[in-house]
C-alpha cells in the first residue's frame, strides 16, 4: 500500500530531483569553473595590473593604465580594421549563405543531406592547413596570379593584404553562417508563403515581408556566430595577412608573447570578451528563443 501524495512529500521529491541533477551535472560545472571561468577572471585581474621596468607584472597596486594605452592611435586603428573586417565577413557570409540555405531547405531529403555533407567537409581538415592552402592559392606564384597573366591582366598580388583576410575568413566561417539559416528556413511555416502569395504579393514583397521575418532568427544566430570569431581572429591574419593587417587577435598574443606587456593584452582581451558577451546577450533576446 503506497502512502498518499501529500504536499510535503511532494515537494521533498521535487528537492531529491535537483539535487540528483545537482550532482549529475557536477563534473561539467567543475570543468567550466578551471577551465573557463577562472581564466577568463585572471584575464581580467591581470587587466588592471601594471607593468614594471624589467618586463613583469605587477598585481600589487591595481589601476587603469592598460585601458588608458587602449586609446592610442595604433590600437584604435587595429580595432577600427579588426571592427570592419568582421562586419564585412559577416555580410558576406549571409549573402552568399541565405540563398544557399533557402535553396537547401526547398530541396528533397536526400539532396539536403548530401549537400550538408558537403557544408561540413571543410571541417575534415585541420583549420591550419586549409589556411596555408589559400596562401598558396593567392601567393604571387599561385593560380590565381598566373591567370591573370595568363589572360593579360598581369600579376595579382592579394596575398599579405586585407582582401586575402577577408577571403579567408569568409570561407572559414561560411558554414556557421550556413547552418543556423538553413535550421531557421527549414523550420518555416509555408503556408504564410503560400498564403502571401495567394493574396497577390511579389516575390519580393513575399521575402521582405514574410520570409526574412521568419527567417531573422537563423541571420541572428549566424550573424553572430561569424562575427564574434572573426573580430578575434588570429590564424588566418597571421597566415594570410602579414605586419600590414594586424588584427585584434596579432596584437594580443603580440602584447603578451613579444612586447611582455600582459597588462595591455589583458584589457585588449577583456574588452574583446565584453563585445562578444554583448553580441551573446543580443542573440538570447532577439532571436535565441525561437530558434
């Protein structure tokens, strides 16, 4: 004979159960706090630290000079061009992945699941190599330099400037655009479509007012999940870029690695994680919940 159900033992279940989940998630907890948090606290308090004479740092007395240096011309410079970088990859990214996702999600199952296979085949290789490739494909010796001598236009030379950047980031970052789209297109409600269409509205007027509405989630999420990688990048300005595209990312591990100024690498880096924590937040509250 089982005892009733009272309120009491009701809500002495509902405990037992998040404690349960409590510790079952208890090793990813732990996992976050070494490995994310704590870093990312040190970054910060390494932040407000000063650099001495020799080449250390010191924590003893905490001020804002790092933040201050964050003002000068070359950093702004380097955040201007890191900034604009970024938002041109993105849009690049979502005009050459909207249409390729919208045609995805039109197609048939199998078509779908092979062309996502080909989506993801730039990931089977190592994100270096692929970067190195493109430095042989635009280099002054490479395909595309003899071309265009081949054709008359005389020699190319993208290599070592801000468009083999941008060619570089757009392709490494193309399926993050990619993949939300087609998540958020795919799940759309078709009949508006249909519905709209029916009533005697354009394609054009249909996708202003009907598709790309529906689909604002997948260019939220795909918006940011290229954006935020791209203003920190590193491999790909170092490899495609050289001294004359420095980048956010060149000029952190620079601070830290050869100039021995952890203080300004550290407010460059903790700036940088506000941004992408801002942009994390936009993406929760505008188009997080319903994708």
């Amino acid at each position: 004979m089982t005892a009733a159900a009272t309120p009491e033992f009701e809500v002495a279940n509902e405990r037992n159960k998040r404690r349960r989940g409590l510790f079952m998630a208890l090793p990813a907890y732990l996992y976050l706090i070494l490995f994310f948090a704590l870093p990312l606290i040190i970054v910060v308090v390494y932040s407000f630290a000063t650099r001495n004479r020799f080449g250390g740092t010191d924590l003893s007395g905490w001020n804002l000079e790092a933040y201050a240096k964050l003002g000068e011309p070359i950093v702004r410079d380097i955040l201007f061009r890191s900034l604009w970088l970024a938002i041109l990859t993105t849009i690049i990214c979502l005009l050459f992945a909207y249409p390729f996702a919208y045609f995805l999600a039109t197609r048939s199952q199998i078509v779908r699941n092979l062309m996502l296979v080909f989506v993801m085949i730039p990931f089977w290789s190592n994100f270096l190599v692929r970067n190195y490739a493109w430095r042989v494909l635009l280099g002054n010796d490479g395909p595309v330099s003899r071309l265009t001598e081949n054709i008359g236009l005389g020699e190319t030379t993208i290599l070592f400037t801000p468009t083999a950047v941008v060619l570089g980031l757009v392709y490494g970052f193309l399926p993050f655009m990619i993949l939300p789209l087609y998540a958020s297109i795919e799940r759309m409600d078709w009949s508006l479509i249909e519905a709209s269409r029916d009533l005697g509205a354009t394609g054009i007027q249909t996708f202003r007012n009907v598709t790309f509405p529906l689909s604002l989630p997948g260019v939220i999420a795909g918006s940011i999940l290229v954006f935020i990688p791209s203003l920190g990048a590193y491999v790909t300005p170092e490899i495609l870029g050289g001294a004359k595209t420095t980048l956010l990312g060149s000029y952190i591990v620079t601070q830290f690695l050869t100039a021995r100024n952890w203080p300004v690498g550290a407010s460059v880096s903790t700036v940088l994680m506000v941004v992408m924590l801002a942009a994390t937040l936009v993406y929760f509250r505008k188009g997080g919940r319903t994708l």
